[in-house]
C-alpha cells in the first residue's frame, strides 16, 4: 500500500470531510480512502442494507418466484368497470 500526503486543502473541503468522518463515525485516513474509493469506482463499496441479499437464489428458486408471482401482472377487469 502507498501513503498520500495531501497539502493546501480548502477549509471547505476540509470542513466537509470532517462533517463525513463524523457523520461515518470513523477516522478521517477510512473516511478519504472511502470517499475515494466510491468516487473513482473501485474497492469495497458500502453496503446499502441489502446487498447481502443479492445473488442469492439459485435458477431454480428464481424460476419457482416468478412462476408463483406471475398472477400478480394480471388485472381483474370486474375491479376495473
């Protein structure tokens, strides 16, 4: 891993990193490597909650889901007149 030194930040920036570590409740060195990993696109990205679930079923699991929700795209004209 390489070490950055970073110099002549804008108090503004400063600022607003400041506001990110705190708001991630972590130290600035996670909150910059974080930021910049998420902006440039490339590491681990934070997960939203949900993230664990994806990728999960299998073929099978995913055809029986669809086959059973199917019904749901159907529209019941009595409920339409």
């Amino acid at each position: 891993m390489k070490n950055l030194t970073i110099r002549n930040v804008p108090d503004d920036l400063a600022d607003a990193l400041e506001r990110e570590k705190s708001r991630r409740r972590g130290s600035v060195n996670q909150t910059v490597i974080e930021v910049l990993s998420q902006g440039l696109g490339v590491g681990t990205r934070r997960s939203n909650g949900i993230a664990r679930f994806a990728g999960t079923w299998t073929a099978e699991e995913h055809r029986r889901f669809e086959e059973n929700t199917a019904s749901f795209e159907d529209i019941d004209d009595e409920l339409w007149r």
